[in-house]
C-alpha cells in the first residue's frame, strides 16, 4: 500500500473507535478537550491530536493508529493495516469531549466538602470497614485520624485525603465495600501519612495500601508513606520530584506486584535517577511470594495469627490434662 493511500486510511478512523471495540471506556472526569484517557482495567491510553495520535502513560508507546493496534493485539503491520480497514465506516464512541455536568458536588469547594465531613472513629462505618475488611490495625487508624487523613464517605466508604505541598487538599481517593473512585471535581496529587520530613518515601498505588504498608512495617521513623491514587498526573509527578529533592532522601518505589506496579516502579526509578536520590524496589510477599498488593499482605498475616491462636485455643484442654496428670 502506498504511502498516499496509507494517510487516507488513517484520516478514515480515529483511534477512540478502535479503543471502544476493545472494550476500554472512556474516564470523563480525567479528560481534557485535548487528551481523553481511555481504561480497560489496568490499561491506560491517551487520546491526543484530535483523535489521531496516542500514548501509554505507563510505558514509552505512542503513536498512530497503525501502532495503537499493535500495541494492543501485537501481530505485524500488515495485520494493523488489515484491522483498521475493517473498522473504516464505524464511528468513534466520544467525537468531542464535554464537561460534566453541572452538578451540586461539582459546584462545592473541595475543601468545603471535606470539612464537613467527620473523621472516622471506633464504632462508624468507614472504621469498621478499615479494620474489619481490610484488617488494618486501630493503632494506624487513630494515627491516620489525627493527621487528618481520613474521612467518613457515605455508604460505609471511606475517604483518603490527597495534598499538594501546602498541606492543602486537592482531592481524596474514595474506597468502600462497594465503591471505589476519586473526589468528583478533586486533583490526584499525593496521599501522605507519617512523619513529613522523612527522608524514606515509600510509594504505593492506593491510600489502604499506603497504611498496610505503614501498619506492616510499624510505622517506620523517618518514613511518610504516600499513595499516587493510581494516577501519575503532572502535579503527582511534580510533588514527587519536590519530595526526592530534599537531601539524603531515598525513594522506595512500593508499588504493587504486577504488570503496573512494575511500570510505576521504572517511573519512580527514572525520576530517582533524575533528582538524585536513593532508590529501592519494594514487592508485596507472603512466604517467599508475590501477593498483589500490602493490603492482601496484611490480610493474609491477620489470617495466619487467627489460625495460631485458634490452634493454641484447641491445644489448652490436653495441656491442662497434661500437667495434672
């Protein structure tokens, strides 16, 4: 195919349609009217150019529509030519991006929202979801609380503050037995829990992780624990950068024990090597393997002591009958 015909081909088919035949959806609240960024569970792709290029913020992949199909399916680019003509005629899912729409959650002040909120206490339904369902201790709780961490969500969920450098809140990530999102109107910019000067950041990819790493490790003097929501926005990636700037700092990149913690490890790693400061990869284990996150760490540790004690429980009969015999 010559080149002149190949330029057609690609006037003839955005890349939203294809992204929308492969199941991934459209994440509103996160897109601009020049970048729409496009899920399918862990997969992250940004439309750019008018619908025309793209890039993995995960990885170094960009390009056309020819490339997005490969980087998508694999295969050769005989294959990609083959499966963009098949898509010529289909309309794209999103033409044009809309802002939400209007609404009162929208319309309140980020702070104002979450002000009005109470701190979870022993007894509500945030803190019995933290500590029953994800098993994190009341210790960390209470420390979590005080440092103004935390919030009650509505429906039993719970809400994890994220700051900018001031300490003003931008957002919080939203997590319950049923939910799980972000702040509506809010900015993805860092959890943090624990000591503020630290010089040990350890990097995680959700605020539960970030206390079940804390509550797992006895949370460590000299370490603030940060959560990045799962995003690697320009104002994360700043905050980190101002963060691993500070003298004899060491970025621990904590991310979790799959395909995309691997890649927010290589970015953590690259902008180590860009500030100058320390840098160590933390997986999540549970006897010499890999569990997906520090919560299912933590989960799986609570069981284990449960199984001990129930056994030690079993074990109190014979010992008595022991010693009096």
């Amino acid at each position: 195919m010559k080149r002149h015909d190949l330029e057609n081909l690609k006037e003839k088919v955005a890349c939203a349609t294809l992204l929308g035949k492969a199941g991934f959806a459209v994440d509103a609240k996160e897109s601009t009217r020049r970048a729409f960024k496009w899920r399918r569970a862990a997969e992250i792709i940004i439309v750019t150019h008018d619908g025309r290029g793209w890039f993995d913020p995960l990885s170094e992949a960009k390009g056309d529509i020819f490339s997005l199909v490969t980087h998508l399916d694999g295969g050769e680019f005989m294959d990609a030519i083959a499966t963009v003509a098949d898509l010529v005629g289909h309309h794209a899912v999103i033409a044009s991006w809309t802002p939400p729409s209007p609404s009162r959650a929208v319309s309140e002040d980020v702070s104002t929202r979450w002000t009005s909120r109470r701190a979870p206490w022993p007894g509500s339904h945030s803190w019995t979801y933290l500590s029953k369902q994800r098993f994190l201790p009341p210790i960390i709780l209470k420390i979590a609380t005080d440092q103004s961490c935390l919030r009650e969500g509505p429906f039993g969920s719970m809400w994890a503050a994220h700051t900018n450098d001031a300490g003003v809140i931008t957002g919080w990530e939203e997590r319950g037995p049923q939910w799980r999102g972000f702040a509506t109107g809010g900015s993805k910019v860092l959890f943090r829990l624990g000591s503020q000067d630290a010089t040990r950041l350890c990097v995680v990819e959700a605020a539960i992780d970030a206390m079940s790493l804390a509550s797992i490790e006895g949370l460590r003097e000299e370490t603030l624990y940060l959560s990045t929501g799962g995003g690697w926005s320009p104002t994360t990636h700043a905050a980190l950068r101002l963060l691993g700037s500070r003298p004899n700092t060491s970025l621990v990149a904590a991310t979790d024990a799959n395909i995309q913690g691997d890649a927010f490890a290589d970015r953590l790693r690259q902008l180590a090597e860009e500030v100058g400061c320390g840098w160590q990869r933390l997986r999540p284990h549970v006897d010499n393997r890999n569990a997906d996150d520090w919560n299912a760490v933590l989960q799986e540790r609570a069981k284990e002591k449960g199984e001990r004690r129930m056994g030690e429980k079993r074990g109190l009969p014979h010992a008595r009958r022991t010693r009096q015999g």
